[in-house]
C-alpha cells in the first residue's frame, strides 16, 4: 500500500493484543483507507485470484464474496493458466485513479514470479495490468511481495523481494535481498535501476521478505518477516534508515522481532505471524496468522493490532 510521510503520533485508544478480523484463508494482507472505507487485498485464495476485503472501522471485516480484484487477462509475461499471484498491494495515485502492484508466475520459460503493476477507477476493480512487469530477476529466483510508498518530496516507489530462496539446494542459501524502484509519476512506469537495502543475515534464516515500508519524523521504517512463511519461526521484525536508499538497520531485541509464535491475541497465542503491512497514518498493522495458531494446513487468516512508531521504534499497543 501507499505510504506517507507523517509526524511522530500521539495514540488514542488502542487494542490491547492483535485482533483477529478474518477468520478464513487471506494471507499476505494490504491495506488501503480510502473515502469508501478501508479496503484489504491478499494472495490468491477463496476462489479467486486477488481476494478483496473491506470494512467502515477498521476492526469489522467483510470478505467480498465473489469479487476478484485481478481476474485477467494478463498480460504476455504472466502464465495464464497458472498465474500464482501472490501478495498485492494497493495505492492511489494523484490523479484518483487506483494502482495495484501484484507479483504472478511467469509464462516465459523459468515459472518464477515477475511484479507487475495494474489500475482501476474502481478500488475493488476490476484491475487492468500492465502490459510490462516492473521486475523479474529470474536468474536470481524471481521478484514478490511488492509494496508501494510514496515520500514526501512526491516520489513513488515499490519495495520487493528477490526470490532467492526459491532456488536454495543442497544447502545453499541464495541472497533474498529486498529491493526499491524508482517509479515515474505514473506510479508504474520503472525509473532507473533498483537498489538493495537489505538482506538476510544467519538470524533470518533463508530469507527475508514482505517489505512495507513507512517514515516518520524524517526516519524510514521499513517492516519484514523472516524464516518460512510455512514454519512457526515465521516473525515481523523492522530495520529504520535515515534514507530511503538505506543503510538500514535491523532493530535488535528488545524492540524487535515485533511479532512471533505465541505472542498473544484476542483469540490465542499466534501462530507464524508475517506478511504485515502499515496502515497510510503509522497508527495500526495488519498481518496474517495461523488461524489455529499451530499449523498452515489451517490457513492464514488477517489480524489487526494499533502501533506506536516514533524514535526509531515501532511499538505494539
């Protein structure tokens, strides 16, 4: 989703704990407040390819049964029999009109994922996609999990992951480097060559991954999660920078990992939390769980929690 640049905040009322607002299959969640409510995009499930939630207060959430955001057709890059998109992510642009970035199979020989951008007059879509991906990397495993920012001088970015991990053999772990790109005016339209700020280290595990990315107070906040999504070491932890193109720093313990297996909610301890994603104004987080807390064959499903960022920090409430 888009973020923007805000002051440092002052936190009204806040939850407790996480909260679980969906309790069905709607992994890797992106939020979006928008004048007709917020609105939550996820990984293909629920029989369709980019499921759509929406809600008036941000903690009841109604699946839109039926509606598919990105139904297709895609365009020369995408398998279209087969398209695996995963992990989309939703922002308006200046001139009202809605951008999509969603990352999807490619048809071109390799079958790893390409991120590509789409838009809509509509915020619940139909999303038309571009007819060019933004990035590949296929040498390197492919490119997922885009999110969008725009900074306060105006300028668009997407924030992703290079895939290595989807090529680790024999014990061998590729660079799963998140990585920014430039983006013209029209918000998907590539401007220059990506940079990396930042990658996994032993701590991580395979991989990082799942980028969002957020400033305040002139500090970038940029949340990811670690280990594998399939796993109960799967977290949310952050790394801030002073710039957008880094370098950033991981935040250490007792700050961070932010969120972990058995960390409490509303409904239990959780179970692989990850794939999070900040609300525009830096006050609350979604992210998807075990919705058993023990085990991904139960699905993922989406939790809510309110956050204090400020100094460098981002603190659960």
């Amino acid at each position: 989703m888009q973020h923007v640049l805000i002051p440092l905040l002052a936190v009204g009322y806040a939850m407790a704990e996480p909260i679980q607002v969906l309790n069905l299959s709607f992994p890797d969640p992106a939020v979006i407040q928008t004048d007709q409510g917020y609105y939550a995009f996820a990984t293909q499930s629920n029989n369709v390819r980019v499921p759509v939630a929406r809600s008036d207060d941000f903690t009841s959430w109604t699946l839109l049964e039926g509606t598919d955001a990105l139904p297709g057709p895609y365009p020369w890059w995408v398998q279209s029999d087969d398209a695996q998109v995963w992990a989309p992510d939703v922002i308006q642009r200046d001139d009202g009109r809605y951008v999509m970035y969603y990352c999807a199979r490619s048809g071109q020989g390799t079958h790893r994922h390409c991120v590509g951008a789409a838009t809509s007059s509509s915020i619940e879509g139909p999303y038309t996609p571009e007819e060019d991906a933004i990035a590949c990397h296929s040498d390197e495993g492919g490119s997922i999990d885009p999110s969008g920012f725009l900074d306060e001088d105006g300028t668009r970015y997407v924030v992703y992951k290079i895939d290595g991990n989807s090529i680790n053999s024999g014990g061998t772990r590729h660079p799963t480097p998140i990585m920014l790109q430039k983006l013209g005016s029209d918000a998907v339209t590539p401007d220059g060559d990506p940079v990396q700020i930042l990658d996994r280290d032993d701590a991580d595990g395979p991989l990082v991954e799942a980028p969002s990315l957020l400033k305040v107070d002139g500090t970038y906040y940029l949340s990811f999660s670690s280990n594998m999504y399939n796993t109960l070491a799967y977290d949310v932890s952050f790394a801030t920078a002073s710039s957008i193109t880094g370098p950033y720093t991981k935040a250490q313990d007792p700050d961070a990992p932010l969120l972990v297996s058995g960390d409490g909610s509303d409904v239990g301890p959780l179970g692989g939390p990850g794939g999070a994603d900040f609300l525009d104004d830096g006050t609350k987080m979604v992210f998807h769980a075990f919705r058993d807390g023990q085990s991904i064959d139960s699905g993922r499903g989406m939790w809510v929690v309110d956050i204090s960022v400020g100094d460098g920090k981002i603190t659960l409430q």
